[in-house]
C-alpha cells in the first residue's frame, strides 16, 4: 500500500471484525491491520483506503477478485449498495460460527474469562422478512428529489431498498407511498451531521420515517409459532414520522400526508409526528406534534400490542422492544429459565415453560416497558423495575396491571435508586443498552444479597467488559448467545452468574 488518499489495493479477507468488517494484513503480520466494509472472510477484494490510523486502516471493498469458497446468493438486489445486512453472502451457519468465536475471543481478551463457557448460538427461527421495526432515511437522488430509504455503506448517502428481504411487501409499499408524498410537499430532506454542502449542522426538515408492525388479533400467536410471525396478513402497521422542528405550515403539511395515508393506505392504523431540534443523527423524537389512529379506541397516545411468550404486551409506538418477534420469543424464553436458575442449550426448551419455582422477588434493571421481566415471575412474587424513561415505566406498571404481577416501577438512574431500595431481591434481572452497565451500577449490585444474576447483552465488547467486575462477586455459568439479526454481526447474549460465598 501507499499513501495516496484514494489508493486501492488487493488483499485476502482472513476474518471478521465486531462490526462486521472484513479483517485483512495485506503486508503481513508486521504490518497495520485493514478493516474492509463490504468484505467477508475468504475472498480475495480490491478495497479502497477511506482513513489512515495510527494502528490500522478503514477501507471499502470496491470489487471482489475471488469470492469465498461457501459464498452464497445475496440476500436481496440491494446488498452491494445498503449497508443493513453485510454479512449475507455468507451461508446462514457460517454467520453462526463467526459470531459465536467473535463472542469467545471478546470474552478472554477484555473481560479475562474462559471462552468455553459460551454456547452454541440459538439461531433465528425466521431468516427473511423476520423485522417488526425499521427505520427508514430521507435523502435525495443524484438529480435532487427526495428519497426514502437506508443508508449507503460506508458513508451518509440514502440508497431505495424496494426489494429489501428483512421487511413484508406490505411495509414496502408504505415506503414508496411515503416517499411520493414527501417529496410532492416540497419540503427538503435532512442532510446528514457533518455533509460536505451543509451550511449547518443539520439542514433541511425530512428525517426518518419508522414502520412498525404490530398485533391487532384478540389472542396471542404461540411463542413457537414462526408462522404466524412471518404471516404479514395478520399485522398492522404503525408510522413514525421524524422531522426537524417545522412551523405551522410545514406541520399542517404533515398531516395532511398523514390523513392521506391512513385513507389510502388499508394496512396502516396509526401515525405519529415526533420533532427533533438536536444535531444529530438519532432517531428519537423530543416533542410530539400529532397522533393519528383509525382504531375504534382513538385516544392522545395510542398504544401497540406485540406477541412474546403468548402474552401480548402494550407499547407506544417509540417504545423499545425486540425487532425480530420470533427469536424474541427464544430471547425472552432463555430470561425466564435463566431466571429460576438453568439456561437452556436448545430452543425447544427455552419455549418450553420451566419446571423450576418462581423466585419470590426479582429486580428488573433497564426494565424498559416490562419484558421480559414480567413474564420471569409468577403472580404472587414481587417485582422491582427500574428504567432511566419515565414514559417506559409507565407503560410497564400497565402491563403489569394486565398479567396481575405485584410490581412496582421506579424512573431515574439505576445506582440511585437500587441503593434506596428497602429490601434485597432473590434474583437480579439486567438488560442494559448497547453501552452496558455503569460501573456504579455494577459496584451497588455487590451490596444486593441476591443468589442469581442473569446479563442480557446486545454487545460482546461491553459484556466482555462489564464481565471483569462482575466476576468480583459473581462466578458465571454460561454465556448463551441468541441471533435477532440475521446477516449482521449483531449477536444478543443471556448470560447467568451465581453469587459467591
């Protein structure tokens, strides 16, 4: 390689990074480390150098010279342009087996601990058209009309993904119905924090559209019923519309578009304007501006119902929950047997209800709007959630109220609040973001005499990391990693500690 800014060069893919990247030593082992967007183990690729760092080098795959020997059909047209599922040329077992050795090495070379205490992944019962949430980008095309859909690989750009596998035709042709109308508003797109062209951080007023399917059936599908999951004739779709703050005009344009979809569009019940002021690339609203539903049950803040572990639960539409409703259900299943003490090593068993008691207290840590919590316990067992969202804790204690769990919520930093709880619990629940729990949080925990503590993580690295001063007072068990994102190097992880004497 040279120091050319826009040099290419050929080298040999030899693995995988944590984000998905391809991992190569074009000159040897003396030299830096490559990581190459679009690159998958065993090809050979012509890659482009995006960035220089002082220890290794990011570039993109421009071309492949030889493509791995088990190399696969991509999973949908789109895949060398969007940058949502970059490992789908490779065959759904090989993605398995990286992720899981990607799991093991994280574990031994941050948190210190024996990487054969991880199991063999639990793989997605379904592997297209599994999504029950996607966000979609406004940009614009190459002539300056609007677009909707994701985001390029490697850089800011929005490619239309008409024929993306991971979501129902349905939802679909939403995108296309959204996108015309956006565009025919004469409002711009929001261009992307930092884009060359941009007079400030943030310009324009289109952000995001989110598509979420939700449940609208009385009774609740079976948690192995991946029929019904994948089955897009027995869902709904509710509409987030993420926008830059507008004026009186701009927002009266809004509703329109939203009044001519929920007309026109049969498969669509609710939709909801949200404003974002800050200069960033989240897609989170922080002012809502409208509500629209067509359901006999309109109110200010119409809510949604998602299957898990044959129950349904209430969501708002910009609540947190699992985007892979079938591997949920594995997911969820692993929490509720972890929780009374094993964790199951095959998915017919984590869907299979436990034998084993219910402890009498838990503690429910990042509870979010109570799952899998709630269905970690029986009746007649006490619950204490905490959730840094108030909005979430709300929703929660009414979930609660409809499975009749004696529970009790409480919103604001974690460490504060365990520290002035009056009792301690028999089993200590944490499912934190993709950051991981505060050390703080971790250190208060010590102080709890719980006999079990069960990790759900969405991130080895931060896991691996949190793992190191868990093991202060807890020894782990297993780790048993479960795959909600096909195609991804995403990999979720329930892992379960017992106490030390």
């Amino acid at each position: 390689m040279h120091n050319a800014p826009q040099e290419t060069f050929s080298c040999d893919i030899l693995s995988l990074s944590h984000d998905g990247r391809g991992v190569a030593r074009p000159q040897g082992q003396d030299g830096p480390v490559v990581f190459v967007s679009g690159a998958l183990p065993g090809q050979q690729v012509r890659a482009r150098v995006l960035r220089r760092k002082s220890r290794h080098v990011e570039a993109d795959c421009v071309e492949v010279l030889r493509p791995a020997p088990d190399a696969v059909p991509p999973l949908c047209p789109h895949a060398d342009a969007c940058g949502g599922c970059p490992l789908q040329r490779m065959p759904y077992a090989a993605q398995l087996r990286a992720r899981e050795e990607l799991l093991r090495q994280t574990l031994r070379r941050i948190g210190g601990l024996d990487g054969s205490l991880v199991a063999a992944p639990l793989a997605s019962p379904l592997t297209r058209g599994f999504r029950n949430k996607m966000e979609f980008a406004f940009g614009t095309d190459a002539g300056g009309r609007l677009l909707l859909g994701q985001r390029r690989r490697s850089g800011h750009g929005v490619v239309r993904v008409p024929e993306c596998a991971l979501m129902p035709s349905v939802v679909l042709r939403l995108v296309e119905q959204i996108e015309t109308l956006a565009a025919d508003s004469g409002l711009p797109a929001c261009t992307p924090p930092g884009r060359r062209g941009s007079r400030r951080p943030h310009a324009g007023f289109w952000r995001n559209a989110v598509l979420r399917l939700h449940w609208t059936e009385p009774q609740a599908p079976r948690a192995d019923d991946a029929a019904a999951y994948a089955d897009e004739t027995r869902w709904r779709a509710a509409l987030l519309l993420l926008t830059s703050p507008g004026d009186p005009a701009q927002r009266r344009s809004v509703r329109r578009i939203a009044e001519t979809l929920l007309r026109d569009a049969d498969c669509l019940t609710h939709i909801v304007h949200e404003e974002r002021a800050a200069h960033d690339g989240q897609v989170r609203g922080e002012r809502r501006i409208l509500t629209l539903s067509n359901l006999p049950e309109k109110n200010d803040s119409p809510l949604l119902r998602l299957p898990l572990l044959g129950q349904c639960l209430e969501l708002d539409i910009a609540s947190f929950f699992q985007v892979n409703t079938a591997a949920a259900q594995l997911l969820a299943g692993l929490a509720v047997h972890a929780v009374r003490g094993t964790l199951p090593a095959d998915a017919e068993e984590a869907l299979t209800p436990p034998a084993a008691p219910s402890p009498g207290s838990l503690l429910d840590l990042y509870c979010g709007a109570g799952a899998p919590g709630l269905l970690c316990v029986d009746t007649d067992a006490h619950l204490d959630g905490i959730e840094y969202d108030a909005r979430a804790t709300e929703l929660a204690a009414r979930n609660a109220r409809a499975l009749s769990r004696q529970a009790r919520y409480l919103a604001g930093d974690a460490a504060r609040l365990v520290r002035k709880l009056s009792a301690d619990h028999e089993v200590i629940l944490a499912d934190p973001p993709r950051a991981g729990m505060d050390a703080q949080v971790i250190a208060t925990l010590e102080q709890q005499k719980a006999s079990r503590l069960i990790y759900i993580s969405c991130n080895p690295a931060t896991l691996a990391r949190d793992a190191a001063q868990l093991s202060r007072c807890w020894t782990p068990e297993v780790f048993q990693p479960v795959d909600l994102f096909p195609h991804t190097p995403h990999l979720e992880c329930v892992s379960l500690w017992q106490r030390r004497d």
